[in-house]
C-alpha cells in the first residue's frame, strides 16, 4: 500500500512538473513574439526588450537548466 502512495506520489509530481514546463514554455513564447512586436514597432524601445530578455533568461535557467536542483536540497542521492 504504502509503495501505490509513492507512486501516486510521483506521478502527481511528474504532472506538476510538466504543467509547469508547459505553462513557462507559453510565457516564454508570448514574451518572444512581445519582444517581436517592439522591434518591428518601436525600435526605439531597446530597453523594454532588455527587460524581457532578463525575463525570459530568468525563467530558462531557473525551470530548464534546473539551477534550483543545483542548490536545493530536494535532489537524489547518488
């Protein structure tokens, strides 16, 4: 019994994970095509594209490069 928890445990965790990866992936999509939008718009505007690509930088090594496993104390033991 106690194994179908951990299981369940970690397919509830696998779908979180992934809800979230899709989720920042989107972000980081509608972030790109803004960032489209202001340099055909509004080249002027560099700033706001610096912005949005700290923004985005951010969240790719936060939820991709997993920086946070790094030095989080949730990682496996090897």
């Amino acid at each position: 019994m106690a194994k179908d928890k951990e299981v369940k445990s970690v397919d509830e965790r696998r779908k979180e994970v992934l809800r979230n990866g899709a989720i920042i992936l989107s972000l980081l999509g509608v972030l790109t095509f803004g960032e489209f939008l202001v340099a055909v718009i509004a080249p002027p505007w560099t700033f706001i594209l610096w912005i949005a690509a700290l923004w985005k930088t951010f969240y790719v090594v936060k939820d991709y490069m997993h920086i946070g496993r790094v030095f989080g104390g949730d990682g496996e033991a090897h």
